[in-house]
C-alpha cells in the first residue's frame, strides 16, 4: 500500500471498491460487484494481480483454511441440550484424512443413542461440526428455536437433538435407522470457500438409511449472515419438513 501503511485488508469493502485502472463507467462496476462474489473490475499489474487484489485473495484464503481445522466449543451444543457423541475420528487432522471414519460410530456410541435418545420421533434433529465449526458457532443459536418452533406448532413429535463431532452427512442414516425416526434432519457447517467461514447445510431425509443413495437427501444449503439467513432457513426446513411428512418421500423423487 502507499507510503508503506499498514492495513487491515478486511476493512475494505470489495463489494464497494474497483480497482480497473480505467473503468469506462464506476458505478456499473460497483453495481455487478455486489451481485456476486466473484473476483471481477479488479484490474491487474501487468500479466499479476494487484497488490490489494492479492492480499485480499491470501485472507479470504486463510479465513477458509481456519475454519476447516477450528474446532467447535462442545458447551454450544450442551447449552442448547444436545447430546453429544463422536464418531470414529480421534482428531481434526485424521478426520480432514481419513472421510469414511467420519461416516460410523463405535458400538459403545450406537448404545449410548440407543439408550439415551426418544426412539420413534416423527422429526429427528441432528448438529454437526462438519468441515465448518464457525458455521455450527453462527448459526445453530439462531436456527435451532426457529425449527423446534415451527414442528411444534405442526403437534410434530420431536427427538432427542443430537450433536456429532467429527461427523460427515452420512451419520444421520445410522441415527434414523437406531431411533426409527421418520425424518431426520442434520444441520452441518458445509466446506468453506474463499472469504466465507460459516457457512451451514441442511440434509433433511424421509426415513433416511444407510441402505439407501445419497439421492434420498433434499439439502437446503449456503445458510449464513450473507447467504439465507439462519432464521430464514429455518421457516423453509419446517416447510420441507412437512412437505416430507405429506408425501411419505424425499429426495430426488420428491416433488415439490
């Protein structure tokens, strides 16, 4: 930067800010810049990326590196009443490796569900740190009320709401199969991109199993501040909550 000022990139606002050397016109370029996230009028140094452009990229960068690696603050969960288990992954850097580990439980954990959790929930609600714990952190406090909220008001029987560590989506076939839920739904923190730390999906199966393809999930996703926001997304998992429950499906195969 000029006269060797130090910074924070982070207080620029690129959605405000072109940097092309010669735009013809301004106001258009700030204008299609807040349509998107795309990295457009940004200009260049030659055949390089500006300095500024540059940084920005490396923050946003590390921002989404961050969070793959944070891990969640269990009292969140527990605050809420989530009871919390793990799956086979003894740590971050074997679930970043090892993805199948992140998909089953010991039999010490299926018992502890088994024993523990309300069996035959017509709704089951599933938290999980996924590859975000920024996400769970953001979002959970917000969305969870919304969607118990709304199942009550529909006289929906709800389970016991469960929080995963180390989880990937497939866990919540396993969870419906031992309670017999009808449908499950899992709240999980999506993989980060550039710039975009906490952001959360919804996975949300009509009697879900892990007999069954990938193809039998509906995902509401990009659910953060900047995306739909956490309230928002709540209203829309109740309505496909009871869309799921109407039909007796989900999936590819719903119709919506």
């Amino acid at each position: 930067m000029k006269g060797g000022n130090n910074i924070n990139i982070f207080t620029i606002n690129p959605a405000q800010r072109a940097t092309l050397e010669k735009q013809k016109n301004l106001e258009i370029c700030r204008r299609l810049k807040k349509t998107t996230t795309a990295r457009i009028c940004i200009g260049r140094a030659g055949e390089r990326l500006l300095t500024e452009t540059m940084l920005r990229l490396r923050a946003d960068h590390a921002v989404a590196m961050d969070a793959v690696w944070e891990e969640v603050n269990d009292k969140v969960a527990e605050e809420m009443g989530f009871l919390k288990v793990q799956t086979l992954v003894s740590g971050r850097e074997e679930y970043i490796t090892n993805p199948d580990m992140g998909r089953v439980f010991s039999e010490q954990t299926l018992e502890k569900i088994r024993c523990t959790c309300k069996h035959h929930p017509t709704v089951q609600i599933i938290a999980a740190d996924g590859l975000s714990a920024p996400a769970i952190l953001a979002n959970l406090p917000d969305i969870y009320p919304v969607i118990i909220d709304g199942l009550i008001a529909q006289n929906l029987t709800i389970g016991t709401p469960i929080f995963v560590k180390y989880s990937r989506v497939a866990v919540m076939d396993w969870i419906t199969k031992i309670l017999d839920a009808e449908v499950t739904v899992l709240l999980i923190g999506e993989r980060p991109r550039l710039g975009i730390d906490d952001s959360l999906s919804c996975y949300a199966a009509y009697k879900s199993s892990p007999n069954k393809p990938e193809s039998q999930r509906n995902v509401i996703s990009n659910i953060h501040k900047n995306g739909t926001p956490p309230v928002e997304a709540g209203a829309q998992i109740v309505s496909l909550v009871t869309i799921m429950l109407q039909k007796k499906n989900s999936g590819i195969t719903l119709k919506i």
